[in-house]
C-alpha cells in the first residue's frame, strides 16, 4: 500500500473492500467529507490525534474520494476499493 496526499491530507492509494482506513489530516481541520458514489456524502470529525479512520465499503473497483477543506483550500485525494486477499 502507498501513501498519497501532502501534509494537509494523507491516506493509502487503495483501501480493502470492507476493512478500514486511516486517513491522516493538518492541524486546522475538523471534519474529513468522504464520497463513496453519486450523492453520497459522509462527514467525519477529527479527533485530536488528527487520524480519522473510515469504514470502507464492500465494493470492489469503486472508487472513494476524501476531501478536507473548502474553496481554494480544498484538498482531496482518490482511493480505490481493492477486492480482498483470499
């Protein structure tokens, strides 16, 4: 697994259908938008530690898109649902 991101938002490239993800966030954010399809949009408060873990959904090939900040100070990154290790 890779990360991707910058120092406001990291997170792996791709996720297990399924499982969990950390997703890793700068000092002034407070909530973290994930969007697992069309209309679809789930908001998650960052705790102190500014790891926020995220439950993936069960389907394989989809993509997930998380996305910290408003405006020009949006920031997102694209994580692919991968199928789990048999």
């Amino acid at each position: 697994m890779t990360v991707q991101g910058g120092e406001e938002l990291k997170g792996p490239s791709t996720a297990p259908a399924g499982g969990t993800i950390e997703i890793q966030v700068g000092p002034n954010e407070t909530t973290v938008w994930v969007s697992s399809g069309v209309g679809d949009l789930t908001g998650y408060t960052v705790p102190p530690s500014k790891k926020v873990t995220i439950p993936v959904p069960p389907t394989p090939g989809e993509p997930l898109l998380v996305t910290v900040g408003r405006g020009l100070d949006k920031r997102s990154i694209i994580i692919t649902i991968v199928a789990p290790s048999p």
